[in-house]
C-alpha cells in the first residue's frame, strides 16, 4: 500500500490537532488551583470515536482494494 501526500498530510494534520487539544487540556488542570475540579465527560467519548474512526478507514480500504481487484479481473477477463 502507498500513501500518497493527502493522506500524510491529512493524518500527521490530525495528530497535531489532537496534540494541541490534549496540551490545551492539559493547561486547563493545571490552572485548577482550588475548588472542586469537574472532570469533563466528553474526555469518555475519545476512545470510541477513536476505534469507530479505525473500523471505517479499513473498511473504506479494504473495499477499495476490493474494487480494484474486479476492475483488474474484467479487464483480464475482457483481453
């Protein structure tokens, strides 16, 4: 499999959001100096959205490669 630009740079775009988001978070408890600290709840929501996003680009891919593989067979079938 080769990764073309978009796909590089679309997927290191996205780590550099998540770093930004988790350093933003991080700066959020650090400034928590008193009171009680409410811990959001959306932070739950992350590691399933993270596996959903898994499951659908290799499904995506997989019927990709799927379809370039009956392509590539009709066009042998057809010579």
């Amino acid at each position: 499999m080769q990764w073309g630009a978009y796909e590089v740079v679309g997927q290191r775009m996205w780590m550099v959001v998540g770093g930004a988001v988790f350093v933003a978070y991080g700066i959020y408890v650090a400034n928590q100096t008193s009171g009680t600290f409410s811990f959001p709840a959306v932070i739950f929501v992350i590691p399933p959205g993270a596996v959903l996003y898994v499951i659908a680009t290799a499904v995506g891919r997989h019927r990709e490669q799927a379809r370039a593989t009956r392509q590539t067979a009709n066009r042998n079938q057809s010579e």
